[in-house]
C-alpha cells in the first residue's frame, strides 16, 4: 500500500475505532456514469443519472459504515459537477470519491467514430481528444478539485481513473475497431490517467489507478469486467457489476 493512498483514508477510518466509533463517516460520493453505475444494469431509481447499489461508492458505503450521498451522474461532466453535485459537501464531510473527466474529452464519441466500418477511421478524433486532455481538461479538474476543497475543506479525497478498455481483439460481430484504433484508444486512455492522477496530486488528493486492476478484464478478454457494444447503448464500454466490485471497490478497499 502506497503512503499517500493509505494517509488519505487515516481520518475516515478513525472514526470507526475507539470513542468516535459512535460516529457516522459522511461520505458523498461525485462524478460521471462510471461512478454511478452505468454498465450494472441494475439501478435505485429511474433518474437519468442511473445510479446504482452495485457501483464503487454503494459498496464502500456499506463496507465501511458511511452515511452515502450519492451525487455522482451519467454524462457529468466537470462543469455539470460544479453546478450540480456539489450540494452535498460540508465541513462535516469526511469522505469525498470522484471520478470525472473522461465526458470532458467526447470519449462517447470518439469510440463510436472507431467502431464506424471501413474505411472510416477515428485518428483525428483521437488526436484531438490527445490535445484537449493536455492543453484544456487540467484547468477543468483544477476548478472541480479546488471546489470540492472549498466546500468540504475537512474531507479525505480520493480521486478515480479509468480503466483502458480494449486488448486488441476484435470480438464484437456489429463493431469494427481495429487492433491499431484499439491500442491508440488505450494510449488515449493513458494519457487521460496520467493528467488526472497529476493533478490530483497537485491537490494533495489520493488517486485510485485502477487501470492495473482491469488487466486481463477488459472488451473481448475472457473474464470480461468491461462492457462491449451492448444493448441499451449507454451500456456499452463501462464497468459491469464484476468490474465495480472486483475492480473499483477493490481498489477502494486497499486504502483501508
């Protein structure tokens, strides 16, 4: 366990030991639909937001006794949690989690272009995706990271990543990313991590690299803890019950 992953949760797991284990750890939970649960199919309510008991913050929640308030939302992006998950922050949090960014770059879109057949390709998207996560989303996460410490000025804050998706086999009989899109999507994917963990760090935040957990899980292994092209769409390419529980909580887990 690294020491900065392991300092951020001291505060949170102390009130659970001695005098102040009478006490409720406030936990709120922020980001997008990989945060909330998207790919799970199985969610609390009918919202848009599509949050769901199987996702990383439901089940850190009931590990650790928290008192959840569960903001996180599909198709967040850094500006939608400025405006509208940010409510549920206080100086009595203990706990903050979130995972975002990855809205931010178009990434939906950009994988849809690569799947599009022959001869269509997504290099320009992916470039440009490249571009926006060094030249524009580092200000965008700095503005989030900077609220969230304004509002909760007394929480730990865990920041997530994302896993990278692809293996370089072409699987799924109704898309055609080929082996080369595949690899540059995971670069893309890297670069995405790298930005998010080094500006997490500028904050004093821990961040949760979860892209070794997903290693031999991702589309087309065979232990798949990722979504291929599914149905609903909006299934697609996210993180199944699998993959929230065995790769997001348990890297959550390691920190206690």
């Amino acid at each position: 366990m690294a020491a900065a992953t392991a300092a951020a949760f001291v505060s949170v797991m102390a009130l659970t030991s001695g005098a102040a284990q009478a006490q409720t750890i406030e936990y709120v939970a922020l980001g997008d639909s990989y945060a909330s649960g998207v790919g799970t199919r199985d969610y609390i309510d009918d919202s848009s937001c599509r949050r769901s008991d199987a996702a990383y913050p439901s089940l850190l929640a009931d590990a650790i006794g928290a008192d959840l308030t569960f903001a996180a939302c599909s198709g967040a992006k850094t500006g939608d949690v400025l405006d509208n998950q940010l409510g549920g922050l206080s100086s009595s949090t203990d706990l903050v989690t979130i995972t975002i960014g990855g809205n931010d770059t178009g990434w939906t879109g950009v994988v849809q272009k690569c799947a599009y057949p022959y001869p269509w390709t997504c290099t320009k998207e992916i470039d440009a995706a490249e571009a926006f996560v060094r030249d524009q989303l580092p200000a965008k996460l700095h503005d989030v990271y900077n609220a969230i410490e304004d509002a909760a000025p007394n929480a730990d804050v865990i920041v997530l990543g994302y896993p990278l998706l692809f293996n370089g086999e072409e699987c799924n009989a109704i898309t055609r990313i080929s082996p080369g899109e595949q690899a540059a999507l995971n670069d893309a994917a890297d670069l995405l991590g790298d930005v998010i963990g080094t500006v997490a760090a500028s904050h004093d935040f821990a961040y949760a690299d979860v892209r070794a957990a997903f290693d031999d899980h991702a589309v087309c292994d065979d232990a798949e803890w990722l979504n291929g092209i599914s149905y609903p769409i909006a299934e697609s390419y996210h993180p199944n019950k699998t993959g929230q529980k065995d790769g997001y909580f348990e890297v959550l887990d390691d920190f206690v």
